[in-house]
C-alpha cells in the first residue's frame, strides 16, 4: 500500500513541478484516509497556486483526473488537494 501513495504522490509531483516557477518550493505528500483511500496534498508558493488550479480549474482537475486514473487498478480512492 505504502508503493501505491509514493507511486500517486511521485506522479503528480511530476505533473506539478514543471507548471511551478519555483520548484524547490514544492512539496508533495501523501496520506492514508481513515476510509482507506489516499490524500495527495500539494504545497506550493504563493504565487504559483493559480497556476496550479489553472483556468476554471482546469489544471488542477485533469491532475486529479490522472491521479484517480492511476490508482484506479488497486480500487483506491484518490483525492488531490491544493494547500494555501
């Protein structure tokens, strides 16, 4: 289970790192859900959030898009999650 969150938080670091002005601000977590499912938590500069989210949102949901479409195999919940 412990590959399956490194494996989902690794992919979505590669997804985020290159949108970022400031990459060495980026952090990426991961962690166990109490209902079993997995939390992906980005952390990024202030200023680089909007582009994270992108227009409408639309960055931020194909991550999560992607993110579910990975974890999918093992019947895992993902979610992503933006921190300010």
């Amino acid at each position: 289970m412990a590959d399956l969150t490194e494996d989902l938080a690794g992919l979505v670091d590669s997804i985020v790192r290159p949108l970022v002005d400031e990459p060495d601000a980026l952090e990426v977590s991961s962690v166990e859900a109490e209902d079993g499912g997995v939390i992906i938590e980005i952390r990024v500069a202030e200023g680089d959030a909007g582009k994270v989210i992108g227009r409408q949102g639309r960055v931020i949901k194909a991550i999560r898009t992607l993110a579910r479409a990975a974890a999918s195999r093992s019947g895992k919940l993902v979610e992503v999650e933006l921190i300010d």
